[in-house]
C-alpha cells in the first residue's frame, strides 16, 4: 500500500512516534478500514529526509501527502529577512500587523513568533531602537509584511536562500511532517 491509497482511510489515530535507526520518522498508527468491512488496520509510515515536524500520538483525523500547503511555506521557494530603518511611531501596531500577516499566511500552522526576531516581551523595545531584522521567513510573506508595515516604518526585504522544491507535507489532522517521501508497512495480524 502506498499514502496516497492509506489517505483514503478514516478515523486515524496516531499510536506513537519515533526515530529509526536509518534516521526516520516512523509513525505508528491505527485507522478504519477504507473498504469499510474490516477491523482497524494497523500501519508504520516511514518518513524519511525529515526537515521539520509537529506530530505527537492522539487522534489525527484525514491523512494527505502534499506538496502544497501552509507548513511548507518555509521550506520551499525563496527565503529571505525583512528589516526594518526607523522607530515606528506605533510599535504595537506594527506588533500586531506581523502576527496578522504571520497567522493569515501560515492558516493557523505556524506560530508568528518563530518567524520574528526576538521574542514578544522585548519586541517593542526592539522596535524602538530604530533598526534591526524584523523577521525571517518565506519571501512571499515578507512581501505582504512589507506591504503592510510600509505605512508605519520604512522596510526592505533581502533574499537569503532559495527552499528545496523536493519536499512534501505529510499532514494528519493537525499534525505535520515535512519530508521528502514516506513509505507505508502495513502490521499484519494486530
């Protein structure tokens, strides 16, 4: 059975997770059986070229392989840094315009802060100070930070790195592994 035949499967539940001795992310889960005439059926997804997860054992829902979708933003397609050259007169509206940006961007899957520069309690004084990095992440988000804080302080956004175009998200309900393939064994007789 490969993901894209198991994703047709209902009620997954992720029993554990853990990394193998070749270095991947093995996910043990349950879930109905797709013909729906069975007991639950018992899987290991092996995830293997792991860049970045957020999974934990509980239930889990839908299971999709993508190469679209929020969590993938900071892996694929150009990287950049977002600086800022002036003290806003409203630091915390150009606090609250970056967390605006950041959650509508990423649908909720990934918190602003990881993509800030510094953590919220110092930000404002951070802001005061009259110039820095502002924040790291995907270009295509930075740009429509910029667009938005260009009327509260001046901003550029600088291109670092390009992402790896190869890599695809593995998403269980709210859970999510970012790898490059994941291959599924089926546990007979459980």
């Amino acid at each position: 059975m490969d993901i894209e035949t198991l994703a047709e499967d209902l009620e997954t539940y992720i029993v554990s997770v853990r990394i193998a001795d070749e270095g991947d992310v093995v996910l043990e889960i349950t879930c109905d059986d797709y013909e729906g005439n069975g007991p639950r059926r018992h899987f290991e997804l092996f995830c293997s070229g792991v860049k970045d997860l957020s999974v934990s054992a509980g239930a889990a829902g839908a299971i999709e392989f993508t190469e679209e979708h929020p969590v993938l933003l900071e892996h694929q397609g150009a990287q950049g840094a977002l600086f800022f050259s002036s003290a806003p007169e409203r630091p915390d509206e150009v606090f609250f315009r970056v967390h605006a940006t950041f959650t509508a961007e990423f649908d909720g899957w990934k918190a602003p802060s990881r993509f800030l520069n510094g953590d919220p309690a110092t930000f404002r004084r951070y802001l005061e100070g009259g110039h820095g990095l502002l924040a790291r992440g995907p270009v295509v988000v930075l740009e429509k930070l910029k667009a938005s804080l260009e009327p509260l302080l001046p901003v550029t956004v600088v291109r670092t790195h390009e992402g790896k175009p190869h890599l695809k998200a593995l998403i269980l309900g709210p859970h999510w592994i970012i790898c490059t393939a994941v291959r599924v064994k089926e546990r007979a007789g459980e």
